[in-house]
C-alpha cells in the first residue's frame, strides 16, 4: 500500500478504501512507539467492529495498546500472518502487516479522518 493514498486518524490507524471494504492497520510512526511487536490479537473473521471502539491489541516489548476501528462494519478477512509473525507490524505496516478488512455499509465515517498530508503535519505538530 502506498502511504500517500491512506486515510489516517489520531490514534495512528490506517485506512485503505477498496469499494465497500476497509483494510484497516497501524502507521510506520505507531510502530516505531511501540518498538518490537511481540503479539498481536485480532477478532475472528465474521465479527462486528465499531468505529471508535477496540477490536484487538497488540503487544510490544514497552506496553500493550488497544487498536480502534475506525469504521463499523463485518471483519471479512484476518491477517493471520501478522498474527503468527507479529514482527511484521514494525517491518512491513503498510504492506504484509495490514491487520483486518472490514465490508463497510457506510463510509461516511471516513471523512473525519486525515489525508496523508494532513496526518504529516498532526505528526509535526504533536511533537511539539
């Protein structure tokens, strides 16, 4: 996935629109917080994910964080891989280390979200 054509949010996810379903992940800059990701937990495929509420965790050697949907809708697919080589999340986020897709009836939670220029400058701007 290219970076530039994502959609961002607060938390540091991801969202890659595809017609009605949403790949969701963590960004290369939540990654990089974490430091080594040693586990990652992700609902079953078939699940209900709501937007702004938790649908798995994953697990660094500095702390475990809660990751947010960022829209509603039924997980059709699970990124088993990262599930069995979590290291995936810090080497690969936005390619093999995708961590659900969700079939979306209503994108228009998306528009809260950031562009990838807008996510740079919130970067910038939260460092300081």
């Amino acid at each position: 996935m290219n970076p530039v054509e994502l959609m961002y949010n607060k938390n540091h996810e991801y969202a890659k629109v595809e017609g009605n379903i949403v790949t969701l992940g963590i960004t290369d800059h939540a990654q990089a917080s974490l430091g080594d990701v040693v586990f990652v937990e992700l609902p079953d495929e078939g699940a209900m994910v709501t937007g702004g509420t938790s649908y798995g965790t994953v697990e660094s050697v500095k702390a475990v964080s809660d990751i947010s949907a960022s829209i509603s809708g039924k997980v059709v697919e699970v990124n088993t891989l990262v599930m069995d080589k979590p290291e995936l999340l810090n080497s690969d986020p936005y390619g093999e280390g995708w961590l659900i897709k969700v079939a979306v009836d209503d994108l228009s939670a998306l528009e809260n979200m950031m562009t990838f220029a807008e996510y740079e400058t919130f970067l910038s701007e939260e460092e300081h």
